[in-house]
C-alpha cells in the first residue's frame, strides 16, 4: 500500500539551505507528498526562494516569528494526509526516504513514530554515520519498544528529527510539539508517544543531517529540568508509565539530568551543575559523577572554554 505524506518544513532564516532540503523532497522516488513550508517570520529572504520554486505539491504558510514548535503544529494542523514527516530546513533525505518509510508503515503497522537513521555533516564535510550496528543486521528493520532505556543507552534518540513520520491521529492526539520550549521539544514529544505505542526504526542512512548549521540550540542553557523530564517525572507521578517502561524512564530522566549538567558546565553555569548533581534522580544511575563536577567547579572556565568549542 503506498501513503502519502504530509513533509513539514518549519523555516527560520535558512535561505542558504532551503532549496537544498526542498529539492531532496523533490527528488524522492515515492511522489505523492505535499510540502507544507512555514515561514516562522524569516529575515533574510528564505521564503522568497522557496516561492520561486514551481510544484504544485509545495505550500508556503507565513507567520510572525514563534518558534519551531509552533511552525511544526501549523504545518500539521493544515496537512491533508494521515502521516506527517519532519524535515528541517538545513537537512536533507536520500532519494528513496520516503519509500523506505512506506515500507515501514506496511511492515510494521499501528506503531506511534517511524524512523529511519542517518550521518551528520559538519560544515568542513565530515561525515559520521550514527552508528547503530548493535541494533542492526544489514537493511534491518526493528521495533523498539522500550524507547526510553535505548535512549539511555545510546545517549541520543536513534533518529533525529528529520527521520521522523507520526500517524497524524498520534501527533494530534499527544498535543503536539509543546510551544514555547527551546530544549528537548522533539525528544519530549517522541517520549509522550512512546509512553503508550511502539517505534519502528529502519537502520538505512537516508538522511543528512547538518550538524553545524546557524541557528542551532547546542550552546543553549536554562535553569529548569529539560522538558522531557518534566514530561517524564508527570508521568510517573501520576502512574502512567507501564512497569515494563518504568525503569528505562527513570533511567533516561537520570539522562537528561546529566545532558543538562554537562550543558551548565560547558556554558559556564558551574555552580548550578555541582548543585544539580546531587539530585537524587541523578545520583542513582550516575553516582561518581559529583566529583567529577566539583573538579570542574575548581578548574578555571579558560581552560574548558576550548573544549566546549570542540564539541
């Protein structure tokens, strides 16, 4: 059976990128898609090179800047089909992205989030395959259904947000992308949904994913726990996790406590990371870590600033 797809593409000034994301939808093999590109208020002329770009399937919907998550509930609430992908506006697909995931629909129907895996690229044209070997035979296709200890384990969602589709009814369902969060807004999302279906992931690298391109969140910082784990501690509170998940989603808050503390560290926020350490949903899965983050307290923030910029 062949689905169409709805293609989301929030945009944000990206204009030296658009095209090239654009023309990666246009070149798949599977053709019956729509692209739907929201203009979050875009400055440097992004949506003009979009409108100059003749298919019948691309829709342009303009709003004042606010935000990713409210760009990609747009793009949904006007999509027409029942399956909706995410692409970003400076990534791209292989050709036969789209057909792998209609494979993924037929093999493994009734799942919440298929995913397909992918390289990063940086901007000196370093590319790293994210590798999954463990997961994956050669072209495997799997279900995961304890996304939560995956997560964990490998320290990232084994897809990115590029190599996404949800069933509409799903995405609707589960409220969408909270908005007005900066951090974790896709990986809260992701883990709402997988709180109550399985993920089909396929182990193909058919997306790009450009790591180094302006405007990303990685030198972000707030004071709170990241969305996600909000998300998460809700659900546990209110006894919504099953007990088979229970463990891995306690793990992966454990996690996100840690992704947090190595961002304050990295941006200078070194007191917050020392304090944060010892909260007890940390200590239980990273118990030594604490004096590694006092070391980091005493040292001077010259000497990590370096680092930072590497990473």
């Amino acid at each position: 059976m062949n689905h169409p797809f709805s293609v989301i593409i929030p945009l944000y000034n990206k204009k030296p990128f658009i095209r090239r994301a654009i023309n990666s939808v246009l070149n798949q093999t599977c053709t019956d898609y729509e692209i739907i590109v929201v203009n979050d208020g875009s400055t440097d002329g992004g949506q003009e090179v979009v409108s100059k770009i003749t298919d019948s399937r691309i829709r342009i919907i303009n709003q004042p800047n606010q935000g990713v998550s409210v760009a990609r509930n747009k793009g949904v609430f006007n999509s027409i089909y029942d399956y909706v992908v995410f692409l970003d506006a400076d990534d791209s697909w292989e050709p036969t992205f789209l057909t792998e995931l209609n494979h993924l629909i037929n093999h493994f129907p009734g799942c919440g989030i298929y995913g397909i895996n992918h390289r990063y690229i940086t901007e000196d044209g370093v590319v790293k395959v994210n590798n999954l070997e463990f997961l994956f035979r050669e072209n495997q296709e799997i279900i995961i259904y304890d996304y939560f200890s995956l997560f964990a384990r490998l320290g990232k969602s084994p897809f990115s947000n590029s190599g996404c589709c949800l069933p509409k009814s799903t995405f609707l369902a589960n409220g969408g992308y909270r908005e007005g969060v900066k951090l974790t807004e896709d990986s809260d999302l992701w883990c709402r949904i997988a709180l109550d279906h399985p993920i089909a992931l396929s182990g193909k690298i058919l997306v790009n994913y450009y790591f180094e391109a302006p405007g990303n969140t990685r030198t972000g910082f707030q004071t709170t726990d990241y969305e996600v784990s909000l998300s998460l501690q809700k659900a546990l509170a209110e006894k919504r996790v099953r007990p088979e998940l229970t463990n891995g989603v306690k793990r992966l808050i454990g996690f996100q406590q840690l992704s947090l503390i190595k961002r304050a560290v990295l941006t200078g926020h070194r007191t917050f990371a020392l304090r944060k350490s010892f909260d007890k949903k940390f200590l239980r899965y990273y118990p030594f870590y604490p004096f590694l983050f006092l070391l980091f307290v005493l040292i001077p923030y010259s000497f990590i600033k370096p680092a930072h910029k590497k990473i």
